[in-house]
C-alpha cells in the first residue's frame, strides 16, 4: 500500500486544524482588520501634522499601524502552535502523522504561507489606507521603496508570525511566548527603538522593519535587516523543531 | 492480520532518581479477540499505549505493529485505531471538525467522517463545540476517531470511562463485534466486572510488569478455588455425608437454607448425593469473579514484592 499521509494531505489536515479554532484563524482575520483599522483611526486626524514635522521616514510612517498588526500576527502564531499543547492534543495529532518533522514543517508551512498571504494583503492595506489621507506627503507605488515596503511588510509579519510559532512550540504556551514578546516589542523596543544603533539593529522587530523604511537606518540596509530576522526566525523554529522531536508527547 | 507486539519494553521517568513506568514487559496481542489490558491506576497500561504509538520514547525495547514500530507505518490510521485519552482533544473545535482534520492528513473522505459520527451516535452533535460535550459524547468522539480509518488493530485506553449505562452495552457489543471481524482488540481498564464482559484474553500488569497474559477463563480458574452452592431437603445427612467426606461446609451469604462447600465442584457433590440418595433441591458450581481472580492474583504479586524486598537488602544506591 502506498503511503496515504502525504505532504499534500498533511498540509490540508494543518489548514483544517487553523480554520477551525477561532482564536487561530480570528488572529490571522485580525491582521487584516487591524491593518485597515489602525490606518483609519490615525491618518485622518494625525496623518499629515506627524509626517510634516519631518522627524520620520516618509515611508515608515505609513506602516504606523505595524505596530499593533504584528501583535496579531504574533498572536496567529502563538495560538497555531499552543492549539497542539491544549488538553494533550499533539497526541492525537501525532498518531495521524507520526513523522515529527513532517508535522512540524506542514504547519510551519501553512501557518507562514498564510502569515504572508494575509501580511502582504495588510502591506497594501496600510500603504493605500495611510496615502488618502496624507495629501502632498503621501508616497506614490512608484517611488523609491514602495512597493519593496508593501511585498517587506507581508514578508516581515510572515517571519515574525513563524518565530512566535517556533517559540511557542518550545516552550509549550502560548501565554508563555505572548507574555514575553508582546511586552518587548511594546514597550522595550519601543523605548530603545530610538537608538538606531547597537544591540537594538539586530533585535527581530527593529532589523526586519528596515525594509518598511525609504532610506533604512543605521548599519542594517533594507534586505539584509529582514535577513537577520529571518535568521532569528529559523533559530526559533529549529527550536521548536528539536522540542518537538525529542519530548515525549 | 496484524498483532501488537511488545519486547523487554522499559520506560524509565525522571533523570536522577528514574521511577520505571514500564519494566521489561514482553507480551503479543493477537487478532481476532478482544484482549482486556489490566491493571490498577499507575501499573503502566497508558504509557505502554504512548510507546506502541511512538508518542514517547522507550529506555529500552521495541512495540511494534505487525513488526513494524509505529512511526514507520505508511497508512497510521488505516493501520490502528487509538483511544487514548479522551480528554485530548481541542474544546474549541466541533466534533466533526476534529475528526475532519484527522482523516485529512491520512487522505481519508469526508465520508468517513460522517459514518464514524453516525456509528457512534454523535450525527445530532457534530456541528457542536467538543467543550460542550459530555464526558460520555467525548468518549464517543474518540471512539469514532478510533474507527475512522477502519483499522485492523484497536488500541482503546478505558473507553467506557463516562458512558452512560446504553454507552457501555453499545461499547460491549462494539468490541465483541469488532474482533469477531478479525481484528487486534486491546483494551485497557480499571472495572473488572466490566472486563469479564467483553474480553477473551487478558494481559495483568502491576507495577509496570506482566503479571499474567492468559485466555480470562483460564485466569478465572488458576486464581479462585472451586466451591460449590447446594440446598438440601435433609440438613443433617448432608452435613454429616460431606464432614466424613473431608470437605468443609458453611452457610452461604444469602443464607436461605444455602450451603456452600468449599474445594468440590458440582460433579463431585451431584455424585455422593444421588449415591446416598440426599435430595438436592440446588446445586451449583460457584465461580469466581474475575475481579476475585484479580484481587487475589494481586495480593501475590504483592507478597511476592515484599517477599523479594525483604530478603535482598539494597545497597544505597540501588534505592
């Protein structure tokens, strides 16, 4: 008999497992409506005074919403990944795919592709959302970095979405991996954040957000800031991966 | 078809001081028969369950499933069917949902889904949230992810565990059917009089090793000692036939004119009687539970271990 539990199948078996816990798939929703929401609430009002003061990147300043989109994006991850330590049901989970690598790497799969399908949909949501309102200090599709920042920001909540996941699966809650990044990247990134320069670069968030940046800052450029990310992000799911491979269940 | 088999299998937890969960245990479950796994809480039937299925890593020794560990099977679910904890399953998702995701992975039909739902009753609450079922419904959704793959060998971890009284005959009859189909049938658990309903064979571990692998009625007879029931219309020949016989005679529990006489069998009694021509109004071998079989067997492993303990003085360390 050939083998039934194929890559294929696996990857709809993890797509199922997402659709259907509202918190997982309500979290990836959340991205989106996030994205559009944030963007609402503060360029009417803030856009143009904040972006004449001439302190920001023009196209920084545009992702503003990023901030709270990525928490949903972190949170996507996180619950995607502790939905499997709930009640003990990897056990369930791992007598329909015993391969441990093979269930690991097709949610990571899923849950990424998803992060990044919905992120980039967020990109151009923010991008086109924060223009409307800018009037002459809005950034055309055209110019330099545009469209870089809108593709960079579905990639970058992609990689922060798979390294909350990959965390989540090593240290077995959710509320562990959410109680830790959510205050950093809140508060301790937020109050660092203006120091371009230092440990701060190569912080996940701080690097990989170069890439939402026209003229990125500092030392990192735009492409090798969403590199370390990467860099953090595989570090994260490797661990995960051994946690997962190595524990009882 | 397919057996389960185990070898030497230990399971040690804990780093510095390790318990054994599991010591050294070989036993096989064959098809076609329901073999009852026994054993009271702690003895190691659920981590045997978790190393047949791979979710935990033995100390040392091999389970195995047609001769093949479990993490090598090509088609999991079409190969065994698991209920191990019912409880282990997300609150969040309905029924259907759950089942939907498992049979997907092994490239199972939805069909299936909604056969195993109708099988164990569940159709009406399919579309629920499982955090709104009774322990009972849960069961039943483990059960039915058990069958889902229609699979030669069953491995269920106390599946009767909150069924109601309608449950536990539909379980009884599930089982019996489903061996009687040929398959590998193992199921665990702590009720012995419910056991001795279903199972043929048995497989008793305490303390993490075998204590015996036998067909139940065998099991029955080498752990209880033949006695016989028997209601006379004349007390006093009676009494003084089976005294000059050598056996002992007391009055049975309910009383009631009943006697029970201790190490004969029916045969034996139904024989001097019409001999000396004693009217017998009831004669009855009195078999023994199988929870009396059990308890008695595990009062001998427990003589056995302080037996054992007693006469070999551990150096420190072994401790």
């Amino acid at each position: 008999m050939s083998a039934a539990v194929t890559v294929p199948a696996v990857l709809r078996s993890e797509w199922i497992k997402i659709r259907s816990i509202r918190s997982s798939f309500g979290s990836l929703l959340a991205v989106l409506v996030a994205a559009l929401g944030i963007a609402l609430a503060v360029f009417p009002s803030i856009g143009q005074p904040e972006a004449e003061t001439g302190d920001m990147d023009p196209l920084f300043w545009i992702y503003y919403p990023m901030n709270f989109v990525q928490i949903a994006a972190i949170s996507f991850g996180a619950t995607a990944a502790s939905s499997e330590y709930l009640n003990g049901a990897l056990r369930n989970s791992l007598a329909a795919v015993p391969n441990r690598t093979l269930l690991y790497g097709a949610k990571a799969a899923v849950v990424g592709a998803g992060a990044l399908v919905v992120g980039v949909v967020a990109g151009f949501v923010m991008f086109f959302t924060a223009n409307a309102f800018l009037g002459k200090y809005a950034v055309g599709i055209g110019e330099p970095g545009a469209l870089r920042s809108c593709f960079g920001a579905g990639l970058y909540l992609a990689l922060i979405t798979l390294f909350s996941m990959g965390l989540t699966f090593l240290l077995r809650s959710a509320v562990a991996v959410l109680s830790t990044l959510i205050p950093f990247i809140l508060i301790v990134s937020f109050v660092i954040g203006g120091v371009s320069e230092g440990v701060a670069t190569w912080l996940p968030d701080r690097a990989g957000q170069q890439i939402l940046f026209q003229e990125p800052l500092g030392t990192l450029g735009a492409w090798t800031g969403i590199g370390v990310t990467a860099l953090w992000t595989a570090a994260a799911l490797l661990a995960g991966w051994w946690a997962v491979r190595r524990r009882d269940a | 078809m397919t057996s389960i088999d185990v070898k030497n299998l230990t399971k040690e937890y804990g780093g510095r001081r390790p318990a054994r969960a599991v010591d050294g245990l070989t036993f096989r479950v064959e098809p076609g028969r329901v073999t009852g796994f026994l054993g009271p809480n702690g003895a190691g039937k659920s981590t045997t369950m978790r190393l047949v299925l791979g979710l935990d890593r033995p100390t040392s020794g091999t389970a195995t499933i047609g001769g093949r560990p479990y993490v090598t099977l090509d088609d999991p679910l079409r190969t065994v069917g698991a209920l191990l904890d019912a409880q282990a399953a997300h609150p969040a998702r309905t029924g259907r949902d759950h089942l939907r995701f498992l049979a997907a992975s092994n490239g199972l039909p939805d069909r299936r889904v909604d056969e195993v739902l109708e099988e164990t009753g569940l159709t009406s609450a399919a579309r629920r949230r499982i955090r709104r079922y009774s322990l009972g419904m849960r069961q039943r959704l483990g059960i039915a992810a058990a069958l889902l793959g229609d699979p030669g060998v069953l491995m269920l971890d106390e599946p009767a565990n909150g069924l109601d009284p309608e449950g536990i005959v539909w379980i009884r009859g599930l089982l019996r059917r489903l061996a009687a189909e040929g398959r590998t049938v193992l199921v665990s658990s702590h009720l012995m009089n419910e056991t001795a309903t279903f199972a043929d064979h048995l497989v008793v571990l305490g303390r993490g090793r075998l204590l015996a692998d036998v067909p139940m009625r065998e099991f029955i007879d080498a752990h209880s000692h033949a006695r016989v029931r028997v209601r006379t219309g004349d007390p006093v020949r009676l009494r003084a036939t089976l005294l000059a016989k050598g056996w002992t005679v007391g009055d049975a529990a309910d009383g009631d004119g009943r006697w029970v006489v201790e190490g004969a069998s029916a045969e034996e009694i139904g024989a001097v009687t019409a001999r000396e021509g004693i009217p017998v109004f009831e004669l009855a071998d009195e078999r023994a539970s199988l929870e009396q079989a059990y308890l008695a067997l595990t009062a001998e492993a427990a003589e056995f271990t302080a037996t054992r303990t007693a006469s070999s003085t551990p150096s420190p360390q072994e401790v």
